[in-house]
C-alpha cells in the first residue's frame, strides 16, 4: 500500500549546525510532498511543501529537496536553534484529491 | 485567535461509553479533516469533509466511529462504545482550498484515554 516512511527515528545536532532529516515514499503519483513540525502538545504545523515538478524549494532556513528516481524527501533545516526541537513529519498528497498521508515522525534534539 | 479550535482537550472515559470530540474550523474553510495519533506515532487518516459534498469516510476504522459536520462549520467526531484502542489524540485540520496543496492547519488536538 501506499506509505511514507522515515529512515531515523531521533537526530541529535549541536545548536548552530545543520539538519537534515529524511524521508522516503512509495508513491509516485503524488502532486505535493509537505513537511510538518510538531511540538509536544500541539497540533502538526505546517513548514514547506513543494510540488512534483519542482527539485528543491527554500525557505526561511529550511530547503526542500525532491529526489523522484529514488522517491526520496529530505528537509534540511540551517543554523539550527533550540526552538527547531519538534517531531517532523513528511507527507504526501493528491491534487484533485486530499487524503494526506503522513509518515511516522522524526525527533529533532538540539543540543545546546 | 482565529485558529482550529478543538474540545475537550483532554477526555477520559471508561471503556464502553460513547464520547463525542468537537473541532471548530477556521472560518471560512471549507475543508475539515480527523486524523488519529496514538503516542509515538504520525498522522492516520480519519475522514474528511469538503462543503456540501458527501464526506469520505474511508479512514474510519470501524463502524463504531461516526462524523458530522453541521452547517459547513462545526463538526463533531462520536466513537461509540469506546475500548481502550481507542486512546489517542484526535486531531482536526482545516483547509481553505478544495484542492489540498498540502497546507493543513491543525487544532491542538483531543486527548483521549480509554480506561
């Protein structure tokens, strides 16, 4: 069946340094890959998608990359702060559609 | 603010009583979405309503679980004679697009205990 699955559970990384979290899909016909961060307590915010067609998207200290030959995601998050500590959901969905699926969760720690 | 509001946020109930969840959506969205999160775990889909379409009930997972959603705004999620599989955060998100990009806004959620 259709899936979105997480290669690490937790990543640890040193404040001020990069992250990088990552994801892989089983779905090909999917329009939009999204990441979302989830703080303890609180719903699944929404970060940054990108679509199909596109190789990578930035942001504000996040970038997107898309890899269709081997169906991978990857969020890659700059200089990362204290604050960034959340779980990071990967997912995917259907234009024309809207059942978003979602992964199971990677833990970011930043260490200070 | 103007978020998705969610009730109760915490809810703990013996196994075989019914208990119902309630989301308040944005306003003016007209997509509404239930997922369930069991602990340690991601996002599984629950159903979803899109206006005055007939929702999708596929992610339901057993007849005990019903939704509706009233007037295109408010809904509410029953589960009928709760067991303790049950216990999970119940989340509810809102879109203002018929076709989903992918930008859900998510409510805090209903945490459900099933004892």
């Amino acid at each position: 069946g259709e899936s979105v699955g997480l290669h690490l559970p937790t990543l640890s990384v040193q404040e001020g340094d990069n992250s990088i979290i990552n994801c892989a899909y089983s779905n090909s016909a999917s329009d939009y890959f999204i990441w979302y961060k989830q703080e303890s307590g609180k719903g699944p915010q929404f970060i940054i998608d990108i679509r199909s067609n596109m190789d990578k998207r930035q942001g504000q200290r996040v970038t997107v990359l898309l890899n269709k030959t081997v169906k991978h995601l990857s969020l890659q998050i700059a200089a990362t702060q204290p604050g960034d500590s959340a779980v990071y959901f990967c997912a995917e969905n259907h234009t024309g559609g809207f059942k978003t699926i979602f992964g199971a969760g990677t833990r970011l720690f930043v260490k200070a | 603010g103007a978020g998705v509001s969610q009730s109760p946020s915490n809810k703990v109930t013996e196994k075989g009583k019914d208990v119902e969840l309630r989301c308040d959506p944005i306003s003016g969205h007209t997509a509404l979405y239930w997922y369930r999160q069991s602990l340690g775990q991601g996002l599984e889909f629950l159903i979803y309503f899109q206006g005055n379409s007939a929702p999708d009930k596929s992610g339901l997972p057993s007849d005990r679980f019903s939704a509706e959603r009233t007037g295109g705004s408010v809904s509410t999620l029953t589960i009928q004679r709760t067991q303790q599989e049950d216990s999970a955060v119940y989340l509810c998100a809102s879109s203002p697009r018929s076709l989903n990009t992918g930008e859900l806004f998510f409510g805090e959620g209903s945490r459900l205990t099933v004892l």
